[in-house]
C-alpha cells in the first residue's frame, strides 16, 4: 500500500505542528522547512483542520496549532481522513467486473491485510512520532534539541 503525497504532506504537517508545542506555525514556515510547495499545505491543512486535527488562528499573527494532544491524534485515523481510496484491487470497486471474483479469494485476502495495516497505524499518535528530545527540533525548527 501507498499514501499519497497528500497524506504525506499531511503527516509532515502535524509533526512540524506538534513540535511547537502549542505555539503557532505558519503555512510557509511548514513549507520552507520541508522545502514543499506552499499552495498544497494551504489544502491540507485546511483538510486537516475539517477534520478536528488542526486549529487555524486567522489573520496577523496567525497560524496552526494542534486541535488536540499529539497524544490524542491516532495515526490511522488521521490516515483514514487523508486518504479517499483503499481500494486495493478491482474486485473492492462497486463496479467491479472482473470474471473470477466468485471464486477467488484474493478480495479476503487483501481485506484483511488492509485492515491489519490500519489497526497497526491505531496503535501509534502523534505523540509517537515526535520525541522532542530528537534530531527533529534542530532539523525543522532550527534549535538545539533540548
């Protein structure tokens, strides 16, 4: 399986946000930190935001901040709003028409390998993926880690 860049972005964002600790951020900090294009944060955060993750402060000194705890923000959660299409193969497809769906057993297969993967991504936050001890402060928000 393969998120898209949009998930990715997404993920991205949440961390950089997350490590500022309630501070805000900025599109175009987030941007240059990842060196990404600008215009796809402004969607994903506002993506993000939708879906209760993110908090957007309008206007001078504005920015983002986390709409929860790091450790309220559940990986598979987030990944289940980023992504719009888990279907693995045709025969997950309403439309699906190909010949051997009857009798092949790849569909349940592929299932519950999908559904395996997601219950790994509940299990982890985005507390997880942030140590605020790490190499993460100094490479994103340009100070020595603490």
């Amino acid at each position: 399986m393969r998120l898209t860049t949009y998930t990715d972005y997404g993920l991205r964002l949440l961390i950089y946000v997350a490590l500022k600790e309630g501070e805000l951020a900025t599109i175009q900090e987030v941007a240059d930190a990842y060196a990404i294009s600008k215009n796809h944060l402004m969607k994903v955060a506002y993506h993000l935001g939708q879906y209760g993750h993110l908090e957007t402060v309008r206007g001078r000194g504005g920015g983002l901040r986390l709409a929860r705890s790091p450790e309220r923000i559940r990986l598979g959660e987030v990944i289940r709003h980023m992504e719009d299409d888990f279907t693995l193969v045709e025969c997950f497809e309403p439309s699906n028409t190909c010949r051997i769906t009857r009798a092949c057993r790849l569909k349940g297969i592929l299932g519950e390998a999908l559904k395996a993967y997601l219950a790994v991504l509940d299990r982890y936050t985005l507390a997880d993926l942030i140590d605020r001890q790490s190499a993460l402060d100094t490479i994103l928000l340009n100070r020595a880690a603490r």
